[in-house]
C-alpha cells in the first residue's frame, strides 16, 4: 500500500533582534544584542519551526537558495530534501551563513515531519536518554564580580544544575590574571562538588594554554574549551596532552567533514556539535556517529530548545549547554520552554514535534525582517 504524499506548502523566514540583558563578551567577541533567523515550513496544515543564531543574511539564503528546494517537496523525505540543500550551497558556500540557513530549514522540516505524525520530536528520531543533562552557561568576561555570583549561585544553589561554565581568555588572552582570579572565584561560589568548566573562545596562543592549564588543573576545572582557536588542531591536541581537564571544541564545524578532521586529529576529549551550524538535525546526528567511532562523547552548543529533542537520540552524549543568552532570547520568543530539573531536560512527551511555538505577538516587537 502506497501513502499519499504531503508535500511542503511554503517556507517562510523572519529574523528577531534581542539586546542582550547586560553587556555580554567572551575571550575574542562582544555583543550587545543577539540575532535569531526564524524558518517556518508548512505542509499539510501543520507547521514545523527552526532557527539559527546569525546574521540577517541567512535569511536571503532561505529565501533564494533554498525555499525554491523545499516548496513541492515531499514533507515527510528529510533527508533528501537535506541532500537537495546542501548541493545546492557548493558556489555559495557551506560554512557561514549558508550553513546556519541550512540548519534552520532542516530543523524546520524535523518539527513538521514530527507534527504530521502527531509525535515529539525525540520519539520520531528514538531516543536512548530520559532527559538531557546541562550545565549552565555565562559567566561573560564583561561581568563584574556581584554578577558572576549571582549568577554562579543561581544555577548551582537555585536550579540545582552540578556543572557550571565561565569565560575567560579576555581581550584575546591579554588578562590572563584577571581570567584565573575569576576562576577562583568561581570554584569559591560553586564550591567544591560542582564541575567547573572554563571556554577560552581561542583567546590563548598554545604556550599560553598551556601555562593557564596548569593553573587550572590546581583549581579543580574539568573542562577547558577552545583553549586555541579551533582551527588549530595541533595546537588543541598539544594542549591537550598537557593538561588533566579534558579539551572540547567543534561549535564551528560546519559540515561532517571538519568533524571528522578534529576527532582523527585526536584535538579534544569531547567533540561539540551545533544543530544550528552543522547542518541541523540531519548533520547532528551523523556527527555524533563519527565521534562514536573514535570513542569520543559530544556535547551540544548552545540553542537548547532546538538541540534536546535529537541529543536525546544521542547515545555517546555527555552534556548540552544551557547558555544564559540563548536560554533568555528562547523564553522571550516561544511557547513551550523547559527548565532543568535536577540538572537535566526533559522535552514533553505530550506536545508533537520539539514542542515550541512562536509567541507572535510578543516577538513583533523584535522583529527587524
């Protein structure tokens, strides 16, 4: 028996501004707003829900590139509508903007596909977790002490995450004194018992890295992310073999291929993966089979709402990252987010697809396109 065939209505794209609740900055960047490209795909009267985190840019590749794909295209073939995409992006360009517009439209086409079949999203891809552990993300160099912790204390004391994450590598590694002053810090606030992770952001050059790791080493940190610009494989990899907290780096990779250079490289200890730079759902899920292959665990990159419902058909995942920023522009924008319980998310088993909705009119109000 043959069924009938349900074919994608249209593919719509809007792209939201949101300040920032207080001046945010990292090791190599600062920001004062973030930017959210919103895809919406409908086909027999449902409708799927993706985004990514980028540039207004994006948008333009939906509309140009990929819409003209989709439209016509049968709802419930993800993955071929994921292959037509990606081919056609060769002359414009897989990193960057055309592969953040390419997450978006697949994690789009995930949610409608889960929504024709009246399923969460977790059910549909089979998931292998009860829920998904998280640690809870921030810590922006532009913070001052009083914000640290009170931040710190409200993930560990109020919200019962046990694993924490800060930045340092200020001004591109130029306070290295203030970076492990704020380390202490936060092993103070956290105490003992919670794991402390740090993310240079490849603010330090490899010698550099390596000094800061020892320092870290005698503070308990157990996790240290783009200690080198994540295009430094060897330079990971040196950093690495001289330090006991295990490295991590992969929210750049754009494709499975640089996936696959960073685990032969052996570069990190745990790979991270981004649904809404990777290539969406489609991506993710074949980047966390390579890292299996090499023995490695993955870790999602921010976005949490867009990222829980496939890492729960993860099974080599350690962790996602629950990123003050994303977490604040998701609650603002949708409908059906979730808080940690004990450390962990539990997406809904009663709501189909990833079980968001846009909150029309609130986001109108940080609409730019």
């Amino acid at each position: 028996m043959t069924r009938a065939q349900v074919v994608v209505d249209s593919v719509d794209v809007a792209v939201y501004t949101v300040p920032t609740d207080a001046p945010e900055a990292d090791g190599t960047f600062a920001w004062d707003a973030t930017t959210l490209v919103l895809v919406s795909v409908r086909a027999g009267g449902a409708l799927g829900i993706g985004w990514t985190y980028g540039a207004a840019a994006c948008a333009a590749v939906v509309r140009d590139q990929l819409a003209p794909l989709v439209e016509g295209h049968d709802a419930l073939d993800v993955p071929a509508a994921w292959s037509a995409m990606a081919r056609a992006l060769r002359n414009v360009g897989r990193p960057g903007a055309a592969g953040m517009a390419l997450s978006a439209v697949d994690c789009a086409l995930w949610d409608l596909k889960a929504r024709l079949l009246g399923l969460p999203l977790h059910k549909l891809l089979g998931a292998v977790h009860h829920d998904v552990p998280v640690y809870g993300s921030g810590g922006f160099t532009t913070y001052d002490d009083r914000q640290l912790a009170s931040q710190l204390a409200d993930w560990v004391h109020d919200q019962h995450i046990p694993r924490v994450k800060i930045k340092i590598g200020e001004s591109w590694g130029t306070c290295e004194e203030r970076d492990l002053r704020r380390v202490a810090q936060a092993r103070s606030v956290v105490g003992p018992d919670t794991e402390l992770y740090v993310d240079a952001n490849g603010g330090y050059s490899v010698g550099q890295a390596t000094r800061v790791a020892q320092e870290l080493d005698r503070l308990g940190v157990a996790w240290f992310e783009e200690p080198v610009s994540s295009d430094d494989l060897a330079g990971l990899r040196h950093v690495r073999d001289r330090c006991v907290a295990d490295v991590a780096a992969g929210e750049y990779g754009w494709d499975l291929a640089t996936a696959h250079r960073m685990c032969s490289a052996g570069a990190v200890d745990c790979l991270q993966v981004d649904v809404t730079r990777c290539g969406g759902v489609t991506e993710l899920l074949r980047v966390a089979a390579v890292a299996a292959g090499y023995g490695l665990d993955v870790s999602g990159h921010c976005a949490p709402h867009l990222h829980v419902s496939a890492l729960m058909a993860v099974p080599n995942l350690r962790h996602l990252e629950w990123f003050h920023d994303h977490v604040r522009v998701e609650s603002i924008l949708f409908d059906g987010t979730l808080r940690p319980l004990e450390g962990a998310l539990h997406p809904s088993e009663d709501r189909p697809g990833h079980g968001l909705a846009l909150r029309t009119s609130e986001a109108e109000t940080y609409r730019v396109l």
